[in-house]
C-alpha cells in the first residue's frame, strides 16, 4: 500500500511517501515559511524527483490534529486536493499518535506532546513494545500540572517527542519525575509517522473519503473562544 501524507500542525511542514513500513522518499522543511506556500509544492517534487505519481498512492493522509489551527486546516486542504480528483481514501491521522510512531522502535512509555498554549499542551501518552504502538491515553489538551500527576502515578520513565517536549521536559523534571527528550533530529512531528499512523487506519478500516475528512482540534479557536467572551448570558 502506498500512502503520501502530510505534516503541518506546527512550525515544521513534510511530506513523505511509504510502501506499507517502508519509507520510499520524505521531504522536511523548518524555515518558517508559511505551509499554504511550500506545502503543495513541496509534494508535487517530492513525487517528482522519486519518480512517482499521485495515480500510484492508494492512499492520502494528513495530520489532522491536534496543533495549529492554521497549520491543521492547511494541511487537511491539501489532503482533500490530492485526494479528490482521482476519488482517493483519506486517513485522518491523530497529530500526537503520529509523532508517537517516531519512537515505536524503543520500549516504553512515550509521551507526545504539543504547546497549546494559554497554559496548556495537547497531549497523549503510548506503550511501545516490539516495534509496536499500544494507546495509554486520549488525544487531549491538559496542563502540565494535570500531566505530571498522571505520569508520577504511572512511575515509569516518559519519553518526550514533539515540539511541546522540551516544555513538558522542564516541568516533570522540575517535579523530580524521570523523562528523556528525544534528540533534536526525531523530536519535531514528521510526515513518516503520519504515514505509519495511517497504514494502521487502513488496516482497521478507519479511511474516509475527501468529502469526509475534517479537522480534529480538540479545543475552540482563540477566535472562537473570544467571540463566546464578548457574548452575554441570553447567547447574544
């Protein structure tokens, strides 16, 4: 099965193809140029200069959150318009599962985690063990406070991956609770773990068409959030 999928639910944008656990090729870009600029092209040459074409992917996916809701909706754009023309399933790929998959290789408990700000991270906790990926917990947004007291009852050593990891790192270790970051080149979200993400959809039936695939912020917009502020108690 050849999957192309999608990363942009934070400051780093990538694309990347597989075949089934393989990775054939995979674009990643850190230069804080907006996504709906280098996103879509950096697909097409990827493609490109790998030799293929989007005919040959069975499937599209994309992180659909959580993250940026600029970056998520950008994201989940592009996905829909590779997808549509030739009627192509979707996977709609948890944001922090996917970057948990960067470390499915080691044995333990991982911690995915991204800055929602507002005192806040997105954050889901995973069992890996034999190349597999177990979940602990949902896709959430929590405080740090919230996350430390689950992870002293867990009592087991967190490793930290996503761009909220090094946050999360500062505050279990100033609890006194064991983590570990994971270095600089697999900390950051990448299209390879939404792919992989996305081969276990597929397996389990979890596909969607393009008309279907939605963003999943897991909290409301702070444009939403300000417009509820301004409102009265009578809705209005």
């Amino acid at each position: 099965m050849k999957i192309i999928a999608l990363e942009s639910s934070a400051v780093t944008a990538c694309v990347a193809v597989t075949e089934d656990e393989k990775l054939l090729a995979q674009s990643f870009q850190n230069s804080g140029l907006t996504h709906s600029a280098t996103l879509m092209p950096m697909a097409a040459d990827l493609l490109k200069n790998a030799g293929l074409s989007l005919d040959e992917m069975d499937v599209v996916a994309v992180a659909a959150g959580p993250g940026s809701f600029t970056g998520v909706r950008i994201g989940v754009a592009a996905a829909k318009g590779l997808a549509w023309p030739g009627e192509k399933p979707c996977a709609p790929c948890s944001t922090l599962e996917s970057m948990a998959w960067q470390c499915a290789h080691l044995e333990g408990e991982i911690c995915a985690a991204m800055d929602a700000r507002r005192d806040q991270i997105y954050c889901a906790r995973f069992q890996a063990q034999d190349g597999g990926l177990s979940r602990l917990t949902e896709d959430r947004a929590m405080g740090l406070e919230e996350l430390a007291r689950e992870v002293r009852g867990s009592g087991r050593t967190q490793i930290l991956v996503g761009d909220g990891g090094a946050l999360v790192q500062r505050w279990l270790e100033s609890q006194g609770l064991p983590c570990r970051l994971m270095p600089p080149h697999l900390v950051h979200q990448t299209a390879w773990g939404v792919a992989r993400a996305a081969l276990r959809l597929a397996r389990e039936g979890g596909l969607v068409s393009a008309a279907a695939l939605t963003p999943s912020y897991h909290r409301l917009s702070q444009a939403e959030r300000e417009r509820l502020e301004r409102m009265g108690p009578d809705g209005r």
